[in-house]
C-alpha cells in the first residue's frame, strides 16, 4: 500500500510556480492576482478561504479577499462580480459557496467572466471540459487528476466508481476519468444517494473516489484488494480534545481499508493540499492567458 502524499505532490507544483512568478518578476510581466469573494460566517468556508490566500502569498501570487455579511443582496454581489471582471489587475475570481439561500450560486457563477473563472464552475468552463476543450478545470477534480499523473498511475481500462455527484467534485471527476487521456480511459460508474447497492459497484471498482460527504462511509467490506482509493471527505466532527475543537473526518474508514489499496489518500494532507495546488494552476494559467 502507498500513501498518495498531496502534501508533498502539492508542494512541488507550489515551488514550480514560485519559479515561474519569479521568473514573470525579473522580467516586470505582470503577477497573478486571484480574487475571493466569502458571503457570510460559515467556519470551514473561512479556512478554505484563508487557506486558498494563504497559498498565494507563499508562491508570490497577489491575493485580495472580499468579505461580505450574510446579508448581502444577490445585486451587490454581481456588482462586486462585474468590477473584477472589469478590473484588469485581477486575473482569476473565486466565489467560495455555498452561498446563503437567498443568493443564487448559479446566477452569480455565470456572471463571472469565463477567463477569469478559475474555478472551472461557468457553465462554459463546464461545457468545454465535457467536449474535452482547454478550459479551467473545478479545483478538486483537477488536483486528483494531478495526482494520480504525479504517481504515474496508468488508469487506462480501470472501472472507476465515484460516489457523490456534485457539480463541485463527482460529476467533472466522471468527466475526467473517462476522457481518451492518461490519466483517464476509465470505465465510469457515478453512484448517488440513489444508487441500489452502492457496496456491489465498490467492490468492483479499480479506482473509487468517494465524495459524499459521509464520514468513513467506505468500509473494508466495500473495497477489492489493490484497489485505489481517493478520499474527498472533509467533514469536521466534533472533538474536544482538539485545540479547534473539531477533527477533519474523511468518507474513507482510512484505518481498516487502506492495508487492502494499492494506493490511498489520507485526510487530512491528501485531496484538500491539492485542491489548493490545482487552483493555483488555474490562477497562473489566467494570468498567462490574459496577459
Ligand atoms: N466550496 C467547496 N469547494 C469549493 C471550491 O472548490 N470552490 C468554491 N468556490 N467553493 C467551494
């Protein structure tokens, strides 16, 4: 079994584009800038967005957070939405969701201009990567792909099965693991809270990416020898032991399944430093495209 290391694989894509900022710098080119917009006091928002500005600063990127009370009106958002996409020193644009129940994600999504849309989420970001077009990836999915590049693991022919099938992390991950590419060429099952016997399409899967949500929802019993398992799960349980008071919990039983994978994740350091990583990518690539 090996650990699939995101910290690590994170950290060399982060020194990569430290080079390259460092190189835009020597020659005055201009340096990229992600903008992220957070509506309202939702705690694991707030530590994604600090991680995602933190993570610009380390590889020299510019990084402007915009807060907002919950309060805010869709109206106001878009305002905010249109100015940065007005505003040429801007190169990418983050929308952290959920948003509050009375703003439309969807609405403000669309409204951000697709060469900024580092989170791949626009509906033509989203349409391009189905046609398999260059296109900014959703951070998540991107990272993984990353990842399994980085270990050089040849998923061509491998049945993969997702469970979870948000516009966020599932639906693109079927996307990308069916695509004619490596990592890629697999044959995909997208399982949901719907799917009759989930554990039966597990246990024939080569890859499964699990990303529902649930807390150590895959089990031994669901895995097949050998196989790969990706863990996407963030859940933070309560833990008074802990200083913040919560562990991270991910969708894998990590403890009784990973002595069966040939590869896992583990949470924390797997998905999450990857998703940053990938979203840095995106961010880099709107500067370069834009520029
Ligand atoms: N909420 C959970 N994941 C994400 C993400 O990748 N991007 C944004 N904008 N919001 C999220």
């Amino acid at each position: 079994m090996q650990i699939l290391d995101g910290k690590k694989v994170a950290q060399s894509i982060k020194d990569q584009l430290k080079l390259n900022v460092a190189q835009l710098a020597t020659e005055g080119k201009k340096i990229p800038h992600l903008a992220a917009v957070l509506v309202g006091k939702n705690g694991a928002s707030e530590t994604y967005v600090a991680a995602k500005t933190k993570a610009c600063e380390e590889v020299g990127f510019k990084s402007t957070l915009i807060l907002y009370e919950e309060e805010i009106t869709e109206n106001k958002l878009l305002e905010k939405v249109h100015e940065l996409n007005k505003n040429p020193d801007v190169d990418g644009i983050l929308v952290q969701l959920p948003l509050p129940g009375h703003i439309s994600a969807e609405e403000v999504i669309n409204e951000i201009d697709p060469d900024k849309d580092v989170d791949g989420f626009h509906s033509i970001s989203v349409g391009k990567m189905v046609q398999g077009l260059p296109t900014f990836i959703p951070a998540t999915p991107h990272g993984i792909m990353l990842m399994l590049e980085y270990y050089k693991i040849d998923t061509k022919g491998m049945h993969a099965v997702i469970i979870g099938r948000s516009n966020i992390v599932g639906r693109p991950m079927s996307i990308l693991l069916s695509e004619n590419k490596n990592p890629g060429n697999c044959t995909v099952t997208l399982c949901h809270s719907k799917t009759k016997n989930i554990a039966e399409f597990c246990r024939d899967a080569d890859i499964i990416v699990a990303a529902l949500g649930k807390p150590h929802f895959l089990t031994a019993d669901m895995v097949k020898e050998g196989a790969i398992v990706i863990d996407v799960g963030i859940t933070r349980l309560a833990d008074s032991t802990k200083k913040s008071g919560f562990r991270l919990s991910g969708d894998v039983d990590f403890e009784n399944v990973s002595s069966k994978c040939s590869y896992i994740t583990p949470v924390p350091g797997g998905v999450g430093p990857m998703t940053i990583a990938a979203l840095l990518k995106n961010t880099y690539r709107a500067c370069m495209m834009n520029n």
